[in-house]
C-alpha cells in the first residue's frame, strides 16, 4: 500500500521556539522496521547520551522538567497535537567564549530533532530533520532539561496506527538517541 500523508509540524522546544514546517519524505532512505520495544530508547552513539524519560504528554501541560500531565493511553484524535516530552542523560556542555564583563564562561546545550512517520508496515509518511528544538546558553551546566516536541496535525491524519521515529541529537558532541513510539488516530465518537 502505497500511502502519502503531508503534515504540518510546530516544534516548540524548552527554549520556546517555535518552527512550522510542511513535509513529504515519502521516498526517505530511512528505516524503521525494527523488532524494538516502541516507547523505549534503542540506540545511542555513544552509550551514555540517552532518553531517562519519554512519554506523550497532555498539550499545554508541561510547566518545567519534571511537570506534566501524561496523555494515556498513546491515542490521539485526528488533528489532536501529539506531544512528546523527554527528560535527556548525558548531553554534552560546550563553553560558551566568556562575553560578560567579569569574564564568565558560559555552557551551550544544543539538540535537533528527526522525526519519521510511517504506518505499521513500514511505509514513510512524512517527518523532518534537523529541526531545533531546544539551544540554551547557561551560567551553569544543567544537569536537568527537558524536550518537548510537539507534532500539530495541520491537516489531521487519517485514522489508523502509526509509528514515529524521533532521533534526538546533541549537536555539540555530535551524539543521538533514537526512540521509537506507536500512536493510533481514532475518530472522537469511534
């Protein structure tokens, strides 16, 4: 079966950005049939730059890392924002050249995001890459950040079972993670 979806995307980011974007990698050389567990983190470069926590969330409830309100089970509405927040492990900090008058060195934390939307055979649907989701320049190196990327269904996905792919990267190491999560689009009175 030979599906073609175009969707519109809003990330927004710990450091409240905000891109719109419109897709279809319907030929992307990406695969993602796996026999991995959906939901978990399944592949690091580096061993220790990883998801410790990622699940869908209730639109509009993440207050900071560590306050939301999770969305149960993983099925959304046609056009309902699917949501994904992740609690990141060991990213890297990049020192910052000093610009404040007392010399201070400050961290940059920088990550984009991939995201592949296929059905459950495997299909390519759409998705993004390179897409920044969050850039935070710190007086110190956090050690608790969290990543919100929200996927906006600018024209709603038909209904039916769907598997996103989202590879989070660290862009000052270099290093990514990927996670790997089934959701289902049912109609509000199905």
């Amino acid at each position: 079966m030979n599906k073609q979806l175009i969707i519109g995307f809003i990330v927004i980011s710990a450091s409240i950005a905000i891109f719109s974007f419109t897709f279809d990698i319907s030929h992307a050389q990406t695969n993602i049939n796996g026999n991995n567990s959906m939901g978990q983190s399944f592949g690091s470069t580096n061993g220790t730059f990883a998801s410790a926590l990622d699940l869908f969330v209730v639109a509009d409830s993440i207050g900071g890392y560590g306050v939301y309100e999770e969305h149960l089970p993983n099925t959304f509405s046609p056009g309902e924002d699917i949501v994904l927040y992740v609690e990141p492990v060991g990213f890297s900090h990049e020192p910052v050249e000093p610009t404040l008058s007392n010399n201070e060195t400050l961290y940059l934390m920088n990550f984009t995001a991939d995201v592949v939307i296929s059905d459950t055979e495997g299909n390519i649907l759409g998705g993004f890459e390179d897409l920044p989701i969050s850039h935070i320049v710190s007086h110190h190196q956090n050690k608790e950040i969290n990543l919100v990327i929200t996927l906006s269904q600018s024209q709603p996905f038909p209904p039916g079972d769907y598997r996103l792919l989202y590879t989070i990267n660290d862009e000052p190491s270099g290093n990514a993670f990927e996670l790997a999560k089934d959701v289902r689009i049912i109609p509000e009175n199905g």
